[in-house]
C-alpha cells in the first residue's frame, strides 16, 4: 500500500505543462521591470499593471501564495 504521502504529492506545472519544481519568483521589481520594458513604458505604470493584476487574482492563487497579501487592495482570503 502507498504512504499517503506518495499519494496526496500535486505538482505545479507552467502553461506549457513543464514542472515548475525548483523555480521561484523572480520578485515584484523583477517583474515590474519586465512588463515596463515590453510595453516601453515607465516603471511607475508597470508597477500599478502588476497591482492590478495582484488585486485580481482569486482567493484560491492569494492562499498559493500568501505575499500577494502584501500589496493594497488584495482579499486576504480565508
């Protein structure tokens, strides 16, 4: 009989259905700088897209990652 270890283990996979194993987040500059850089706009309006991004994400994605609780607006979630 399997442990219920072995049995309960999900993965997290990307959308191209790669094993995200290993691999964290950049951070929000990180990202910010990105989204600035490919829309050629300034870094102050990249930051409020990932806000607003941040804020809508749902209270399943905020109890995955609970930092989303650090920006203003987000749902604490239950």
């Amino acid at each position: 009989m399997e442990s219920l270890g072995k049995m309960f283990v999900t993965k997290a996979y990307d959308k191209k259905g790669r094993s995200m194993k290993g691999k964290s987040h950049p951070g929000f500059a990180a990202v910010q700088a990105k989204i600035a850089k490919k829309q050629g706009i300034s870094k102050d309006r990249a930051g409020a897209i990932l806000a607003a991004g941040a804020r809508k994400a749902s209270s399943k994605a905020v109890k995955a990652n609970p930092r989303l609780k650090r920006i203003s607006g987000v749902k604490k979630g239950k």
